[in-house]
C-alpha cells in the first residue's frame, strides 16, 4: 500500500521534494495551524506527520491515528508533541536539521547528518537555533543584518562562533531589544575586541571571549598543521590545506 504524510503548515520546496512521488502527500500550504478536529481528520489514515511547533501533537491526536508510524518535528524543541504518547504506540519522534551553504553537501552526508538543504531566507524563516559557520569573506559581511533578522522567528536564538562582522552587530543590538528574535550566544565581534556596547546590557545575550578552538588537543592540531604546511611549502611540495 502506499504510503502517506500529513504536511501539516508551509515546508520549503526543496525539503518537500525529497519524498518520492509515489508517497501521497496531504499538504497544508499556510502557516496557520490546523484546528485539532482536522488535524486528526486528516492525520487518521496517514503513515506519518511532518509538522512544527505550532501543531500540537498530544494523545488525542495520535490515538485517532492508529497507523502513524512517525511524527517529525521541523525543530530542535519538541514540547509540542506528547513523546511518552507516541512511544507507547511505537511512533517515532523526531527533530530535523536544516541548513544552507553556497556549497550543498553529498547526498550521504546529508543522510547521514539527517539535515536538509534549505535557501537561506528559508532557513532563517523556520530555524529555531541558527548557527553561523560561514568563512568571513566581502560575500559574507552583514550576511545576517536587519533584513534577515526579521524573518527569523521571534523565538530563534542566534549563535555565533564564526567570525564577527558576519553580523550587523548594531542591527542585532536592535533585534534583541525589541524582540525580533529572543536571544543570541556570541564568540566572536564586529570590531573584535571591541564589544558593541548595547550588548553589554541585555538579558538576553550570552557573550565568550573568542574561546570556541581554545581546547589544548584543537589547538596543538592548530599548530602542527601550520608547521607541517609551512615545512611542505619549504621543500617544494604542495601545501597540505591551502586557502585557494
Ligand atoms: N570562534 C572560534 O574560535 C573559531 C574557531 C575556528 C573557526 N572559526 C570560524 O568558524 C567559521 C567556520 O570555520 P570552518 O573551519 O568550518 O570553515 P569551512 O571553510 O570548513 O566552512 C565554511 C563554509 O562556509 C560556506 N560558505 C561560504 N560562503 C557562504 C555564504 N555566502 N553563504 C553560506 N555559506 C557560505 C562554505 O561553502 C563552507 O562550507 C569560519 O568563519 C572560521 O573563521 C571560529
């Protein structure tokens, strides 16, 4: 028999095309939550539930769902969904990791690291963790500034152990006062080590001193390969990690 999903609010295109076509797929297209009454209409002859923190997924839902084998949650918190409910039932539960890159990764990374590929405004609409990693290069300065931070949902927490001027710090300054987005942990600075001094006071930042490769064993790796790429360059062979 084939199998079924129940989409239950908006989901970015790409993540909906990972299901193979001969899925049926029941998709609510907006961000509105389904009314409990035709969440468990439609969720009563459905394999499994895709479906976010606004959809919650409680006992009544899932005992009107006796062929559910999962729910998958498009976020790290899970308060939503009544866990002990659907393991006495032998549904799985899950959260998903999206994320974006200019580079996608392989196909078995992707599976491996259960992570889907999203466009950036994509991810920053439905993260509810965002985690910068990208190289600071004239692409990436500002990448996160007032624009992005309003599509980031006002529960999103922001980290940042990349590099500082990635982020807009004066516009985050803004962000986190007036609550377009709820809280951030930051490693890194604009104009390191100067500190932005509107993030001194807020309740809702957690600031580090640059500390996030500061353990003995990362940075005795640090060292090492910087002297064997330097001992490379020297006898004429080629550099062991070259920037371009
Ligand atoms: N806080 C610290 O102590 C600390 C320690 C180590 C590294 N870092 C910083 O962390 C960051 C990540 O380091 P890494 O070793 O993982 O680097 P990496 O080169 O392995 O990965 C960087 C990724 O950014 C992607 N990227 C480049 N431009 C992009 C864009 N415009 N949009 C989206 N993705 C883009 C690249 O494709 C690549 O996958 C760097 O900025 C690095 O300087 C900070």
């Amino acid at each position: 028999m084939r199998k079924s999903v129940l989409i239950s609010n908006v989901l970015p295109s790409e993540a909906r095309a990972l299901i193979p076509a001969d899925y049926g797929v029941d998709y609510n297209d907006t961000d509105i939550p389904l009314p409990k009454s035709e969440l468990i209409r439609r969720l009563r002859d459905k394999d499994a539930l895709i479906c976010h923190i606004i959809s919650t997924v409680d006992e009544e839902v899932v005992a009107g769902a006796p062929g559910l084998k999962a729910v998958c949650n498009v976020a790290v918190g899970f308060n939503n969904v009544d866990v002990a409910a659907c393991k006495k039932r032998g549904i799985i539960v899950t959260n998903r990791v999206l994320y974006h890159d200019t580079v996608r990764a392989e196909a078995d990374a992707e599976r491996e690291l259960r992570a889907i590929y999203v466009d950036r405004d994509a991810l920053l609409r439905e993260a509810d963790f965002v985690s910068l990693h990208t190289l600071f290069i004239p692409e990436t300065k500002h990448l996160l500034n007032e624009g992005t931070f309003r599509l980031m949902k006002k529960t999103a927490i922001l980290v940042n152990a990349a590099r500082g001027p990635i982020i807009d710090e004066a516009a985050l300054v803004r962000a986190l006062k007036e609550g377009w987005i709820a809280g951030a942990g930051l490693d890194v600075f604009e104009e390191e080590p100067k500190i932005h001094p509107g993030l001194l006071s807020l309740p809702n930042v957690t600031l580090a001193p640059h500390i996030a490769s500061a353990s003995l064993d990362t940075r005795l790796a640090m060292a090492n390969l910087a002297v064997r790429n330097c001992l490379a360059v020297l006898e004429g062979k080629p550099a062991i990690t070259p920037v371009a």
